[in-house]
C-alpha cells in the first residue's frame, strides 16, 4: 500500500507570492492533519480535515487555509507568503478521529515539503 | 489553550545508557498520548502510543508512563543504541469544538554515542 505522497518536495518561493501543497493520504484514510515544522518549535498543528470538512484548526493566521476533496485527497494554501512562513509542511493521513477509540488514531505522515520564502 | 511541554530538548547518552524523555500538558480532558520518532531527514513515524486509562505501557526496550494527576507522561528507553538517535516527539490529544486534535511537544534530540 503507498504511503502519504506530498508534493511538492521543495518549493522556493519570494515574499508576497502564495503557494498550495498537495497531501494524498494512504487509501481509505479520511482523516488529513498539516502540520509546520520549524527548528525549535516542533510540530505546529495547522488544520484537520475529514470527510471535506474542517474539523480543527490551530493557532495560524487566515493566510492558511486548506481544503479536502472527495478522494480524500488534500491541499493547504498559503497566501502573502511571508520569512517566518519558510518551514517544513508536513501532512499525516489516519483512519478517523483523534480521539475516538473505537477508531484507529495513529498518524502516519509524509515526507513533507519543504517550503523556503526568499 | 492547550499546551505540551517536553524537556530536555536535548540528551546525549552512551550505548546502553537509559534515556528519559518527559512532557506536560494542560488540558485534563486529553486522553490520548503518542510518541514519534523522527530520525535525521526522515519523516515522524510512531513508537508507541498510551490511553488515558492505562498508567503504563511497554515495547521491547521503550515503554511509556502516564500521571494523569500530574499531568505529565514519560518516554524511557533502555539499553539505548545509536540507531535510537532521532529526534523524538510526544503528542496529547486534546478536545476542540467538539473534536480532538493532536498538540505536540517541541520535540527531544536524543544522541547516542558508541
């Protein structure tokens, strides 16, 4: 079975421009998380998204936003791409709900891209 | 808001040393407490994993123990090897708006020196 593909690898991009990210999750997860990797702060969580849904989102500003497609297949934008934007975006794909017990919780992640602003 | 503390951000040990990772959280609803691995330009990968109802759990060499009390949970390795050199990072499953959502520490660079 393949794993989380994301495309792609490594993007450079210059302040001001917008970028989107692809995330295809492992088949027949539904559940997709985007995190931002930085050196020092760990894994920032961005959004989760189930079912074309938003279910959660963390603590970034509107110029993050993302979207889920019907093959559970996943983007994240960023808009007005600024330095501190300059990170390594990682999405991780489940089964369900973080949470639920009933549900298979863990999270298996792609190699992320990595996202350099100039 | 919901928060996860990890300490050290970094160890060095020596091969067959014990390593001992611990995390705090805050919120007391979470319930839920994985631990990833991350070795060098590699993506994180799961370890091992513990529920609020359980105080303790082991794999092999690595288990997990959780305070829910206290709020705080441990990751211990023994017998380290340098191939458990990685960057490891502990998780808390918090609610939010009806969901949970998976906060993470700021992870741990462990090294293991031969």
């Amino acid at each position: 079975k393949a794993g989380v593909t994301q495309t792609p690898r490594y993007l450079i991009k210059t302040r001001g421009q917008q970028v989107t990210l692809s995330c295809s999750p492992i088949s027949g997860h539904r559940s997709v998380s985007w995190y931002q990797q930085t050196p020092g702060q760990g894994l920032q969580f961005l959004f989760e998204y189930f079912s074309e849904t938003q279910r959660n989102k963390g603590n970034f500003p509107g110029r993050f936003s993302g979207r889920q497609f019907s093959n559970s297949r996943s983007e994240m934008n960023v808009s007005t791409l600024e330095l501190g934007d300059s990170a390594l975006y990682l999405c991780a794909s489940s089964w369900g709900v973080i949470g639920t017990e009933w549900m298979d919780e863990k999270l298996f992640f792609g190699s992320g891209t990595q996202l350099s602003v100039l | 808001g919901e928060n996860v503390e990890q300490h050290p951000s970094t160890l060095s040990v020596q091969e067959g040393d014990s390593a001992v990772i611990k995390c705090t959280y805050s919120d007391s609803a979470s319930n839920y407490f994985p631990w990833y691995k991350q070795e060098l330009g590699k993506r994180p990968q799961l370890i091992i994993d513990i529920r609020s109802n359980v105080g303790e759990k082991k794999d092999q060499r690595i288990a997990v123990t959780l305070n829910k009390t206290a709020k705080h949970f441990s990751l211990h390795i023994t017998e380290t090897q340098p191939e458990d050199s990685a960057v490891y990072f502990c998780a808390a499953s918090t609610p939010s708006g009806g969901y949970n959502k998976l906060i993470f520490g700021a992870g741990t660079r462990l090294a293991v020196h031969p």
